[in-house]
C-alpha cells in the first residue's frame, strides 16, 4: 500500500531522536530537543529539533527562521529533492522501495542543480513584475545589472503535505566562474510582502561556497547574509561589488575568487552572524584582508528602511 506524505512524515516524527542522531550526528540531545547549528549539522544550538509531544519532528533554525519537519530536514541534510527525500526518508524506515531505481548522491546533486538552472531559464525578467514591486517595498532599488535576478509567475512549493503556486523571486547563485550552481526563491503574495507560507524562502542546488552576485568581481568584494542585505548594500553604493551568501552558516563557507584581496563582511547582527564573521575570519586569515561591516540594527536592509539611503552609505563608507 502507498504510503502517503502525511503519513512518511508522521512515522518519522515517532522515531524523531533516531533521524536526529542520522542525520545531525553533531548535535546533542537536551531534555525534550536535539539541538545543532544548523541544517547543514554543523556544531551550536541554534536549531532544534522537538523529540516529543504534538509538535514532535518539527524543527526551528533560531538564527534564520527556517522551520519544517523531518522529511525538510533529510532534504536539506542530503542536499536532496523532494522526491529523492521521500526515497531516503522510506528507506531510513526500512519501507518497500519504490521500483525506481535510486540516484546516488552524486547524480541527486547534478539533478537539484540542472533543475535548478531549469527554473531560471522558464523565469523572465524582473523589471515591471511582482517581484520588483516587492524589492521596491523594501527600500531597495534594482542594480543597473540585475541579469541574477528573475521572476516566475507560478513557482511550485512544497507547503505541508500539499504543493502550490506562488509568484515567486528567483536569484541566481553562482560560482566564481559564472556557472549557475543553483536558485534562492522567495515566494511572493500579489496582494504584497512575501506568501504566507512556513518557508516563503528556500534555496535550490549546490549553494556552498557559491552565491547571489551584483559585481563585476576586482579586488574588493563584500559579502552578505541575505539577499535584501546585499541589495541594499548595491541600493546606497552601486559601485560597490557585492554578493549574497543566502544564510550565516553559507557566509562562513563563503570561497571568494583569488583576485580578492578586501573581503567586506556585511553580518547580521545576532548570534549567528558573529559567529559567521569569526568563521569566515579563521578560514581566510593570511590569504586577504576582511573588514566586517556591522549593521545598526537587525541587518543592513533594516537599517535602509529605518535610516533611510544616505544616513546608510555615510554609515557604510566609514569602514570602507
């Protein structure tokens, strides 16, 4: 008998301490939660994960707001699509097999990339469409080459047990060759804001190391957590090379390309990105100068929009 959705992802829940210590084998057990650093399962405490009672399997990333149960949870762990977390999810507890054969991880990750090129090549572009109305509301402007950024009328997103459509915001992410390595989407609602959605912003493909980027990349470059972060930083200082790492965990794995000699670290400000900036700091000591760019506010975005444009860049050209 076919095992639905609903029910894959309520027996996990049953069994929740056994796919934490599978799949976040670096977190720990804290009374009723597994704590972790993040999805990715590096070490902290910022997500957790609830072992017991009826939120049992439901999990939360303090430090970026994501959240979702444990079949989201193999998906972002494996780097997986949502078939392929059904797969791995069926076969963690020991369910009949569909008769598909299973990709490897190797070809999983080819398939979430190619798709994820698939989805900004059938997006258009952002000029005159919903999702710039939405940067707009933001206080952000649009870079004078925002060839990263599309827009997609009907964008599917996994929410529960259901699929929907939503307009949605798609940004490219790249290497530091310009090969696209994967999407971030953000859902929008036509009424305005983002959709209400659990997760109205998910990535997809290969987003380590990589990024969302507004530059043509020279010597100095400035790095930032989140996509409205770094397009503010473009919106005060258009000149400015920029590129947005979509989370803190992914800006502490940041490689920036070897004509960088000024790294610009636009965190944000709470635990999550100091502890970001420190990694990223470790990583990169000897090889470039990094200057952390720190935010009044929650982030750089927020500051645009409680500051206003030129209180900003007067703020920002003095770590310059």
């Amino acid at each position: 008998m076919m095992t639905s959705i609903a029910d894959l992802a309520g027996r996990l829940a049953r069994d929740a301490e056994a796919v934490c210590r599978a799949y976040l084998p670096n977190g720990k057990r804290n009374g009723h939660y597994w704590h972790c650093g993040n999805v990715q399962g590096d070490h902290g405490q910022s997500l957790y994960v609830h072992l017991s009672g009826p939120r049992a399997g439901k999990w939360t990333d303090a430090a970026t707001g994501e959240h979702g149960d444990l079949l989201d949870l193999i998906m972002e762990t494996r780097r997986l699509n949502f078939a392929g977390a059904i797969r791995e999810a069926r076969e963690f507890l020991s369910l009949p097999a569909s008769s598909k054969r299973q990709a490897p991880p190797s070809e999983t990750r080819r398939n979430t990339v190619d798709a994820a090129r698939r989805l900004f090549a059938a997006s258009k572009p952002i000029e005159g469409t919903l999702a710039e109305e939405y940067l707009h509301s933001r206080g952000l402007v649009l870079p004078e080459d925002c060839s990263a950024l599309r827009f997609h009328p009907r964008c599917y997103c996994r929410n529960d047990a259901a699929c929907e459509a939503w307009p949605a915001l798609i940004a490219a992410v790249t290497d530091n060759a310009g090969t696209i390595t994967g999407v971030h989407r953000t859902w929008l609602d036509p009424k305005g804001g983002k959709a209400p959605l659990k997760q109205p912003r998910r990535a997809l493909g290969h987003l380590l190391g990589n990024g969302v980027r507004f530059c043509v990349i020279d010597d100095a470059l400035a790095a930032a957590e989140g996509l409205e972060t770094a397009l503010a930083l473009k919106t005060v200082l258009p000149d400015l090379s920029v590129v947005a790492a979509l989370s803190a965990s992914h800006l502490a794995a940041f490689i920036p390309p070897v004509t960088v000699r000024r790294l610009y670290v636009a965190y944000d400000n709470d635990e999550a990105g100091c502890m970001a900036l420190e990694r990223l700091r470790e990583r990169l000591e000897g090889a470039l100068d990094l200057y952390p760019l720190a935010p009044r506010t929650e982030d750089f975005n927020d500051d645009l929009l409680t500051f206003g444009p030129e209180p900003l860049r007067k703020w920002i050209t003095g770590f310059l």
